[in-house]
C-alpha cells in the first residue's frame, strides 16, 4: 500500500462533501498540474490518502481510500492527458493536524508538503503517515 495527501479547499469540495459520498465515494477530479497528475497515476486500489483542507483552514482532517485506477478525469476535455481515481472516506481525524503542526514536529520536516506545499497530490512515506495519523488520533 503507498500512502498520499490530497488537497482542496473546502469551498471547491470539502471532507464533508466528501462523507456525505459515502461508500460510493467520488472522483478526484480537476488537478490541472503535471507532477501531481503523475501522482495521481501512480496510485492504485486500496492506498490511502490524508484529505487536507487547504486555504484557511491547513489541516488534515481525514483519511480516504483510493477505489479506482486512474483514468480519464471526467471535468477534462477528451483527449487531454488529465487523469482522477475514485476515493471513499475511511474516516475523520478526532483531531485536525494544521500545518502548523506539522512543520513543528522534526519528524516531518522532509515531508513533500512542509516542503513543497503548493502541490495538490503528493507521497507521503509509511512513517509519515503513522506520525500524522496519531497526531490525528487515528490508527495509522
């Protein structure tokens, strides 16, 4: 399993927006960027993904699941090179980690988004997620 982080403002879609979906769950749609649509290729069934609100808020406030393979992005035109997977809620962070947190905490320093934060899919390596996971009062 490989782990990411996914951001949206809450205005465009929010966590819950995004629990409301349920098990159905709902295309990651409308990344317009090359390395985060890279990202978003890499992914498979099963990974999970730490739902980060970002603009004002800057926290992670939940845990999705990727559903799909990638495919086309259903918002981009035919035959551009967009892609999405689908994504369900697993669950709510008890606590939301601000990225204020995050850049506190030493063992997170290398992490893509203290250090490229502008990037709307990135990795997150294994202990990474654990540490915001329980940061999060959630099981990793």
């Amino acid at each position: 399993m490989s782990y990411w982080l996914v951001k949206s403002e809450p205005e465009t879609w929010s966590w819950a927006e995004q629990l409301a979906k349920g098990e159905a769950g709902e295309p990651w749609s409308g990344v317009r960027n090359h390395q985060a649509k890279l990202n978003i290729a890499a992914m498979k069934p099963g990974d999970r993904a730490l739902f980060y609100h970002s603009g004002a808020e800057r926290a992670v406030v939940g845990v999705v699941e990727v559903m799909t393979e990638a495919g086309h992005d259903p918002t981009a035109e035919p035959g551009s090179p967009w892609v999405s997977v689908d994504v369900k809620a697993v669950g709510s962070m008890k606590t939301p980690v601000t990225l204020a947190d995050i850049k506190a905490e030493p063992k997170l320093a290398e992490m893509v988004l203290v250090k490229n934060s502008r990037l709307s899919v990135q990795p997150v390596r294994p202990e990474e997620w654990r540490i915001v996971c329980r940061m999060g009062g959630v099981k990793g």
